[in-house]
C-alpha cells in the first residue's frame, strides 16, 4: 500500500472526538445535565460517522487518536477509555449488519449508541436494573440523537478535504492544549 492510498482522516475526527470528550463532558458537568451519556454518544458517533465512511476498521483507528487525546489530558481510567472503545466496537459490528440494508443504514448504524452503552455497562455495573436504566433509557435517547448526528457526520466527511500537514497540526495542537488542561485540573 502506498503513502497516497493512507487516508489519515482519522487522525483528524479522532482528535476532535477525544477534544469533545474531554471539554464537551466538562460543559455538560457545568450546566448539571445529568445524562452526559446520551449526548456523548451521539457526539461520538458524529466523529464516527465522518471519519470512517466506508472503511472497515477506521472506527477503531479513530477511537484510539481519541483515546490518546484523553490519555494526555490525564483522563486515563479504564472506565473512560472502554466508553469510547465500546462505541467504535459496536459501531463496527452494526456497519456489517447496515451494508447489507443501505436504505436503513443511518438507522441501523445509530443502534451503536445503546449496543455500545450496553457494552460498557456490563463491564461497570452488571445489575439489571443499572442495565435496563442505563442501556435501555439513555441508549434510547442516545439513538435518537444519534440519528441526526450520523447524517451530519457523513456530510461532515464528505466536505472536508484534509492534507496530512493540517491533520498533523490539529493533532499536535490539540495534545499540547489537553496537556495544559490536565495539568491546570492537577495543579
């Protein structure tokens, strides 16, 4: 494979994802909106969608550059990094399922956000009732703001016409910014 043929755009949604994961939550946590859950989401697979049109493979590129951006910020826990890898893992496995049924494929792909929820609360909280209020009612909501999220994601993809010397400096940009911040919380 030639150097032309790799498409980094990845890099790019996954540094704005992990930038909105970091701040967007904080903004949330500000305005005391108490389910961050569904909006992440759905913020999450807005990245998903523009990043990994197509491709296969490319939402779990993407959600590894979000990863490291939260990493830098000092927001390593185990709990955090497998919200985001749980999205991008449902998102690849619903993505098979959707090419098959294109005229559902935004539908289909928007069940990420509570396959995902539900991925990650298995790991955090098991009980039932955590289950069905977590999964079912956030990942409701989640999927219904996902809808709309995933189409302006795709667009978002479309448009945007990223050299690799922008994607690199939005990256190194961004890590600089998220260690500010994370020594700012820490100091």
């Amino acid at each position: 494979m030639r150097i032309k043929e790799i498409n980094p755009d990845f890099v790019f949604w996954g540094t704005l994802w992990g930038l909105s994961e970091i701040f967007v939550w904080k903004m949330l946590g500000i305005l005391h909106i108490s389910m961050k859950a569904p909006i992440m989401a759905a913020v999450a697979l807005f990245f998903l969608a523009a990043s990994s049109e197509g491709k296969p493979l490319k939402a779990l590129y993407t959600s590894l550059v979000a990863i490291s951006i939260k990493v830098f910020a000092g927001v390593y826990f185990f709990c955090s990094v497998w919200a985001v890898l749980s999205l991008a893992i449902a998102w690849e496995l619903l993505r098979i399922f959707s090419r098959r049924f294109p005229r559902y494929e935004i539908v289909l792909q928007a069940l990420a956000a509570p396959v995902g929820m539900l991925m990650f609360i298995l790991y955090r909280n098991p009980e039932p009732l955590a289950v069905i209020s977590y999964a079912g009612v956030n990942g409701a909501i989640a999927f219904l703001l996902s809808i709309p999220a995933i189409y302006l994601g795709r667009r978002a993809g479309r448009r945007a016409s990223l050299s690799p010397m922008t994607i690199g400096t939005v990256y190194v940009f961004a890590v600089v910014v998220v260690v500010i911040y994370g020594w700012v919380l820490r100091g």
